[in-house]
C-alpha cells in the first residue's frame, strides 16, 4: 500500500514539471568588441588640480607640441580627460580671426571654475609678460601657484617681474630671438618633467623662506646652471637662470 502511494505522489509530481528540450536553452555570446581593454595600466589619477602649460615659440610645431603632449598625456593625463595637465598651443589656442594674442592667457588663467596649481609656459611669446602682470593684480602679488618661464623669449626685464623662476638655455643668453637648437628642443622633455614634479611636491606657492637658487637646485638636482647676467649692465638675476 505505502509503495502505490509513493508511486502515485511520484506520477503526478512529473506531469506537473515542464519538460525541459532544446528548445528552451540558448548560446551566451560576447561580443569582444563591447568593453575597451587597455593595453597598458593608468598611470595617472582623476584630480581636480589642472597645472598650465603653453606651449610658445619654438615648441608649438607640430612635431615639438605632439610629442611632449603625448608624453604628458600619459604621465599626468589632460584636463579633457580629467587629469593634471591643461594644454594651450600659441598661437591655436590664443586666436582672434588669424592673428594669436598671449594676452588671452589672462582671460583663461582667470577662470573661476579651474583651479590651477601652477603654470609654465615654453618659449613665451611677445607680451606674455603683460598677461601676467595682470594675473599678480589680480592676486595681489600673491598668485597661490608657481608660474615658471622655460626658454622665453620675451622681454627678458618684464618676465622676471612675472614670474617666479626663468629658464634659459645658454647659446641664447643674450639673443632672445634666436631659435633653440634642434637637440635642446628634443631633450625639452626631461625638464618639463622636472618642472612639473616639483610643482606637484610644492603644492604651494614658492617659499619666500629660501632662495629661488634653492628652488632651482631642488628642481633640476641633475642639471647645472648659472645665473643670467645682463648683458647691457652686468648686473645678475635674482630668479633668471641659464642652463650650461
């Protein structure tokens, strides 16, 4: 009696179980091509912190400006993509119709929204120098971030006014219309670096406690330089270097 009833309950317990067939099942398919895979892992983070920098005269060819890009792209990212680095190319980026003005950078240095924590500008153009005087106006003559000049060309008396730190090469100490050698633009990119590292480390203004030598020599620990001399009066620079 108790094995008929356990095979009646077994019966009617199977009639009532879908049957499953081929049917029912279906292939899982991934399409490779949905998610984009790096090839190589970020190096960089997503900051709120956007470090400027032009690129002037001698350094916004295209060759010049695509390389040292791409390799800031990478080390810090860009600012279209959330990273360190907020890219101008003189004269592209500075345009009214088809002449350049380096007297935008002051418009676009007094942007609110960004919050910039340095800025360095490579082979400043004519009247850069006017821009940012109109930035320590605009602070007071406390701009809360180092503003760096590598290999201008400007005029040399309102840039070291300007700025906190002059970078110059040798072969053009006294000829600031020269063009950079060739090798000097290439090998660029290591004081780029350098420069942009101890912006990061800072991450202030530069110290009035110690000397701008001090700050230089901290910057570029592997590079030699001198002081610029003027070479109508003879006198030195306080913040005008030349790399040997």
């Amino acid at each position: 009696m108790m094995i008929s009833l356990a095979a009646l309950i077994f019966s009617a317990c199977s009639k009532n179980k879908k049957e499953i067939t081929n049917q029912d099942s279906f292939e899982l398919s991934l399409d490779k091509t949905s998610a984009k895979v790096s090839s190589a892992p970020q190096s960089w983070h997503i900051t709120n912190k956007r470090i400027c920098v032009v690129f002037g005269y001698d350094f916004n060819s295209p060759e010049v400006y695509q390389k040292l890009k791409a390799l800031l792209e990478e080390k810090y990212g860009l600012d279209e993509d959330g990273g360190l680095i907020y890219p101008l190319l003189y004269p592209d980026d500075f345009k009214h119709g088809s002449r350049g003005y380096s007297g935008d950078l002051f418009a676009i240095l007094n942007d609110d929204t960004i919050d910039f924590s340095g800025l360095i500008i490579l082979g400043a153009p004519e009247k850069t120098h006017t821009a940012l005087a109109r930035l320590q106006d605009k602070w007071e003559q406390q701009v809360p971030y180092p503003i760096i000049a590598l290999y201008p060309q400007d005029d040399v008396l309102g840039l070291e006014a300007a700025c906190d730190v002059v970078m110059d090469q040798g072969q053009i100490e006294h000829d600031n219309n020269s063009e950079l050698a060739e090798q000097e633009i290439l090998n660029a990119d290591e004081i780029l670096i350098d420069t942009i590292n101890y912006i990061i480390a800072l991450g202030a203004p530069m110290s009035r406690d110690i000397s701008v030598q001090t700050h230089v020599q901290q910057m570029y620990k592997n590079k030699s330089f001198r002081r610029y001399v003027d070479s109508q009066s003879g006198l030195q620079s306080i913040n005008h270097f030349v790399f040997n």
